[in-house]
C-alpha cells in the first residue's frame, strides 16, 4: 500500500456513517472489530483482576507487619541473656534492699536507734511518736512524729546519722524553727518493714474480698 492509499483510507474513515456500519469497507470493518475486540478484552481483565489486586495489597500489607513482628522477636531473641542478666541483678538489689527492712519482731530495736542516735549528739527529744502503720503491697510504712532540740550542728549530725543507719529510715516535713534551748526541729521519720507470710496472706484475703463485694455491688 503506497501513500496515496492510505491518505485516501484515512479520508474514508473519516466520512464513515455509524449509522449504516454494514455499508463500511472491509478495512474500516477489521478496524472497528479489533477496537471492540481489545476494549471487551481490557474492560474485562480489569473487571477480573480488582479482587485480584485488592488481595494482593492486603496481603502485602500483612506481609509488612509479619516482617515488623518476626524483626521485633528477632531483636527480643537477641536481647534475651541481657534481659535474663538485668533480671538477676534486680532480684539481687531488690534482695539487697528487703534485706534493710526490718520484720516485724526488730521494729522495736529499730525505734531505739532512732531515739539513741539523737541522744548520742546530745539532742533533747520533745516528741517521739509512732503513728499507725500503712500497708503498701508487701511493705509496712511506719511514720514517727518527732521533735528535738539542740544546736544547729548536732541536729545536722543526727541527721546523717540516720541515714546511715543500717534500715531505711528517712526524714520528711522537715520544719526547723529557733528555741528556748537552741534550735527545735519537727519532722516525721519515716522507716519500713516486710509482712510476714501471714500479713500477706491477710492482705491478699482482704484484696479479694473487696474486689468480690465490688463484683457483686456491679450485679
């Protein structure tokens, strides 16, 4: 087919009535069926192939959070001596710790050394007074309202010395004020012990009976 040929089927295409398609050449005929032929064949492969695609991206969005949780354990996996070895030596200084608190029986002995290490600076004890107890899980807190009286310096020294008595006493409310007699400070010291098995067994019965009347109360 030369040029003139086919600048003379181009100006036959364009004169084409759509009314009259059965009048068209043969070439203008092949032309428009394999138009329609490829639009069924694209209109239906997208028709088929949404579901197709629509799975595809859900599972290649699963397949990104597969990858992100397999890439977490990994990293758990690696770290897990280091987890275990932090987990020991938390036990140890947890171990360490309950060792500075007193039971229920050295309480007393506990509260004479408070009281010994302000005599010993030479202190005048005004007030000395343990208040109730306050339960805390497996720990018993023990508040003692007290108040001294003597110089500036021996009231410093006695508190460094309680500090570093060997069970956790601590100084709180701390209110220094002048006296007849020197200085006087209010404070409430503050120490703590461990339950015993039965405290606990108490504390955990009580627990339970609470959240069984909470329970109930809800019904």
């Amino acid at each position: 087919m030369n040029l003139d040929d086919l600048k003379k089927n181009l100006a036959d295409l364009k004169h084409l009535n759509p009314k009259t398609p059965g009048a068209w050449p043969w070439s203008a005929k092949i032309i428009a069926f394999v138009a329609m032929f490829v639009a069924v064949v694209v209109a239906g492969a997208l028709l088929l192939w949404q579901n197709e695609w629509e799975t595809l991206t859900k599972v290649r969005g699963e397949e990104g959070q597969l990858k992100e949780t397999f890439l977490n354990k990994k990293r758990q996996a690696i770290n897990l001596d280091l987890i275990k070895k932090q987990l020991t030596e938390t036990q140890e200084s947890f171990g360490a710790l309950l060792k500075q608190l007193p039971s229920k029986s050295e309480m007393d002995a506990l509260l004479t050394d408070i009281n010994q290490a302000g005599l010993g600076r030479g202190l005048q004890f005004e007030l000395f007074k343990p208040g109730a107890e306050k339960m805390e899980g497996a720990f018993a807190e023990l508040p003692i309202a007290i108040k001294v009286t003597g110089n500036y310096d021996d009231i410093g020294r006695f508190s460094s010395d309680i500090a570093m008595l060997p069970r956790i006493v601590t100084l709180n409310d701390i209110a220094i004020s002048p006296g007849s007699n020197g200085l006087s400070m209010d404070a409430v010291a503050k120490t703590f012990r461990y339950l015993d098995e039965s405290e606990v067994a108490a504390q955990k019965k009580a627990a339970a009976a609470k959240a069984g009347a909470k329970a109930g109360a809800k019904k």
